[in-house]
C-alpha cells in the first residue's frame, strides 16, 4: 500500500497551535502540551484514509477520527493525499463550525 502525503490546512495548524496554548494556560507543562499535540499529529498521519466513517453533513468527502476522546479530527482523502481540515478539542461543537 503506497503511503499518501499528509496536508494540514492553515486552520488545522492553528488548531494544533490553540490546543497547545490552551493546554499550558489550563495548567499542563509545555512538555506534556507537545505531547498531546504530536500524538494527534502521529493519528493524523497514520494514514488509514478510509479507516473513518464519513461526515458529508460536515462537508463533501469529510471524514471524522476520534483522538482520545477529546478531540476530533477533520480530514478529506483523496487518491494523492490526506488533507486535514481541523482538529477540534475539549467538546467544542465541530458542527456547527463547519456549517459556518
């Protein structure tokens, strides 16, 4: 199985970026903070494309993956990459964000 590139969209870089600070504001290390934030990276390029069921309420092609149960990651496959869209955190309504 040939392995896809994995693309982040500048607002799945942000989120990745918010969680961190929201976590070292909530308390947490900023060794920790990393921490968590890599892990979703390493989920993010697991590349099991179509190991997630799809979300075409959220979009077109969107799939959603589970992280630890506190978070979600938003991504679209397609035949040459992965493409993250966002990552939400602590129960923010994803939804309704991606309505907007």
């Amino acid at each position: 199985m040939q392995l896809l590139p994995v693309l982040y969209r500048q607002e799945a870089g942000a989120d990745l970026d918010n969680i961190f600070i929201y976590l070292v504001e909530q308390g947490a290390s900023s060794s920790t903070a990393r921490g968590f934030v890599g892990r979703i990276k390493a989920r993010c390029e697991d590349n099991v494309p179509e190991g997630f069921p799809v979300r075409p309420d959220l979009g077109p092609g969107i799939r959603l993956a589970q992280f630890e149960r506190s978070a979600v990651i938003l991504y679209r496959a397609t035949e040459e990459a992965v493409e993250i869209f966002r990552v939400f955190y602590g129960g923010r309504d994803y939804e309704t964000l991606m309505r907007r």
